[in-house]
C-alpha cells in the first residue's frame, strides 16, 4: 500500500544537539511538507517543496533545514538554533495541483531533555 | 491571503448526540474545502472533502457543504460515536496545493 511513513516516532534531543526527523513517501507525490504541531495547536508549514533539490521556507522555518535530493524523501534537521524544538512534527505529501488535499504521515514527537 | 477559522472547542457530546462544528473561510477564486480528523498521538487522515460551491462531502457518517454564499463548510453528524472523539481540522487549498490553509482544530470528546 502506499503511504508516507516518519521515522522514528518518538526522539529525545539533548540542548545543543542537532537531530534529523525522516519522511519517506511511495505516492509518487511531487510535494512534501513539514508542519509543526503545539499542544492545543493548530498546525504551522516550516517548509516545503515542489520538486527535488528546491524547497521554499514557511512561515516558522527560523532553527531548521531541510534537503529533497530524492523524490521520496524530505528529510528535517531541527537544529541547536531552535530555540524552543519540542513539538509534534507532521509530514505530508501531495500531488503539486489539484484538489485531493494532503497525506499525512504518523508523526515524530520530539522532546528536549 | 487564505484563511480558516473554526469553532473554538473543546466540545464534549453524549453519544448519540447531533454534532456541528463551524468552519468559515477567506479566500480569493475557488478553493477547495477539506476536514482533516486526528486521533491522539497520531497524524492527520483526511475525512471528506469538496471542490465546488454547493458539493457535499460525506464519509463515515460525517457530512459538510461548500456554502459559497455564507463562506463556510460546517461539519455535521447526525449520531455521534466515543470512537467519534478526536481533534477536527477544517482546511483550505487553492489549486496549486502548497498553500494548505489549517484552522485551529476542534477537540471533541463523546462520552457514552
């Protein structure tokens, strides 16, 4: 079955480090999203990208980076610039036009300790 | 720009209970509407969707209609279930797709 799948699910990060979350689709999809969620939150775009090997900045990309060297994959590096990295973080994918909305992975809650 | 904005929760229903969440929305040409559930700990799974003014979607007993006129999208549900409890998002996308616009979300909880 097709799908988007994060990896891993949960991951503890000590203060200073930097940590890489995975996304990884088999939906032949040609975007991909990285969206962070706060408790009782909505959710806000960090960055996504339209085609391999370009991706444009969302609203809150300040403390993180992210790559699209292969179609299926957009991996997001939150960095020790983020100042405050604890958060659920929601993957999605979707075709570049048309209505079929978003697919979203499992998510990866992240915890600074 | 684009906007969503949907009824601030938490709702808290019995079961069997009618089920109405508002969602109203901002947008230049014709976006198309969505309702995204999550249950906790999880991602988001699309519930239903519609594209035009005046198109229902349906799905899992849950409905809403694109109400071009009113600007809005409410979700309704004749007979809410405790399976039913989970954080409601209501979305907006224009054609091009990378500007998926969420609102807040809508916590309900049903209790039996």
């Amino acid at each position: 079955d097709g799908g988007i799948t994060q990896s891993p699910k949960y991951l503890f990060r000590k203060e200073g480090q930097n940590v890489t979350l995975s996304c990884e689709q088999n939906l032949n999809h040609d975007a991909m999203y990285w969206y962070r969620q706060d408790p009782g939150q909505g959710l806000r775009l960090i960055y996504y990208s339209q085609i391999v090997n370009d991706f444009q900045k969302g609203d809150i990309a300040e403390g993180y980076s992210v790559s699209r060297e292969k179609k299926e994959s957009f991996p997001l590096t939150v960095t020790s610039a983020q100042k405050n990295p604890t958060a659920f973080y929601l993957c999605a994918s979707s075709i570049d036009r048309g209505p079929d909305g978003y697919t979203f992975g499992s998510g990866t809650r992240l915890t600074v300790v | 720009g684009n906007s969503v904005t949907q009824m601030e929760g938490p709702v808290t229903l019995s079961e069997e209970a009618f089920l109405t969440i508002n969602c109203t929305y901002t947008a230049t040409g014709y976006p198309s509407l969505f309702w995204y559930v999550q249950y906790p700990g999880e991602g988001l799974q699309l519930l239903l969707k519609a594209t035009k003014a005046d198109d229902k979607g349906s799905n899992k007993g849950f409905e809403a209609t694109y109400r071009k006129e009113t600007t809005s999208f409410h979700l309704e549900k004749g007979s809410v279930q405790v399976s039913d409890s989970a954080v409601y998002f209501c979305a907006l996308a224009g054609y091009n797709n990378n500007d998926m616009r969420f609102g807040a979300g809508t916590r309900l909880t049903v209790k039996p």
